[in-house]
C-alpha cells in the first residue's frame, strides 16, 4: 500500500528488482509490479484490495503510505489551521486504513506459512512532542498500539507484525527541507536502509520479528 511514491514506491521497486510477486495499491499508477488503484480509506477501495489478492495464500501486508497535515513540509504547518476533514483524512489513512485491510486479509495471511505485516509508523508515534503534527502524530501512535492488539489478535494463526518508526527518511520532501534548512540533515534514514530492514522482516524465522522498530532520530 502506498506504492506510487516515497518510501512505498521504492521498497515496491526494490521487491520486484528481488524476483518478489508484488501487488501494488495506491490511488495513482505505481510502477513496480501488478498496480490496482484503490483509496483504501473506502470500503469499496478494501473490497477492491481483497478481490485482487484473491483467496491467497498471501505472504505478505507491506502498509507503507501515509499523508501529513498541509504545511507539514515547508514550515508552513498550524494546527489551529487545519481543517475537521484534515484532520479525519490523516487519521483514516495512517490509521484506520492499516487496521481494516489486515483485517480484511488476515484470511489470506492465515494461509501462508510464514505471514508477515510491516506498517509504516514514525518516531513521532513514539517521541511526543518530536512535532507539532497533530494527526499525524496521533495515528503513529496509536499505530503501534493497534500492531501490539493485532499480533495477539492474530497469534494462533502466526501472523508477524512489525512497525517501523523512522524519523526523517530521504525522500524528495524531507531533501527539499534539508536544502532550504529547514531540518537538519543529521540522522537521516537512506531509503536503502528501510529496503534492507524490510527484507530482513520477510525473511526472519518466524516468531523473531520485533513488533517495532526506531530508526534515526527526529531532525530538528
């Protein structure tokens, strides 16, 4: 999920460059396997989700997108400014949405041998205060919550679930505010790093798998 950009289109590519079968879903084209468009903060997006993945097995649920609060780069971010519906939307699709499709495909998961999950989480989900992002903060979170409640939910059918918690990752946005100063370059997550991590999850023996994981540090 999220794999038309950012961190969700580069694990994307790099499971395809493996050999890995990858079913791409995000609302715009994503380049890196079989792509489906599908909003999945809608029950028909979920439905769409699991009509493509079919009755499994499904290896793995890579939940890799996420959004911010308008101005959450650029320096430009109030939270008096932001509107009811920003606020619902933020939290629909870092939150509500990870927590419905496994949900959805934890039938298919059960069928495989090893199932793994992997949700994208952030430090601001563990550092209160790491940024004044209300709602992205309160979904990252409340993330982490939800994969603790999800693993024991899903422990009789060994179903591993994992959180990464990276603080500024390389992607155009984060680049963009280090080059105008705006956060610090100090700490900064390599894309690679979170391919290298990703593979590490699908791979370990099962019941291994940490249930989260902190990387780098909250830029400032």
């Amino acid at each position: 999920m999220g794999a038309s950009r950012g961190i969700g289109g580069f694990v994307a590519r790099s499971l395809v460059a493996a050999g890995h079968e990858v079913l791409s879903v995000s609302r715009t084209p994503a380049e890196a396997g079989q792509w489906i468009a599908a909003d999945v903060t809608t029950d028909v997006g979920i439905d769409d989700v699991v009509a493509a993945v079919g009755p499994g097995p499904l290896d793995a649920l890579l939940y890799l997108g996420g959004i911010w609060e308008q101005g959450a780069f650029g320096g430009g971010y109030r939270f008096l400014a932001s509107s009811r519906a920003e606020v619902r939307q933020v939290l629909a699709v870092n939150l509500t949405a990870p927590i419905l499709l496994v949900q959805a495909l934890a039938p298919m998961l059960a069928q495989s041998r090893a199932p793994r999950v992997v949700l994208m989480g952030s430090l601001s989900g563990t550092e209160g205060g790491a940024t004044v992002e209300v709602a992205n903060t309160a979904s990252k979170f409340g993330l982490r919550g939800a994969a603790k409640a999800l693993r024991l939910a899903l422990k009789d059918d060994g179903v591993s679930i994992t959180v990464i918690n990276p603080g500024n990752v390389a992607t155009p946005e984060v680049l963009d505010d280090i080059a105008q100063g705006r956060t610090s370059p100090q700490y900064l997550v390599a894309l690679t790093d979170i391919t290298r991590l990703i593979d590490y999850l699908l791979t370990c023996e099962v019941g291994t798998a940490p249930l989260d994981i902190d990387l780098g540090q909250r830029g400032v």
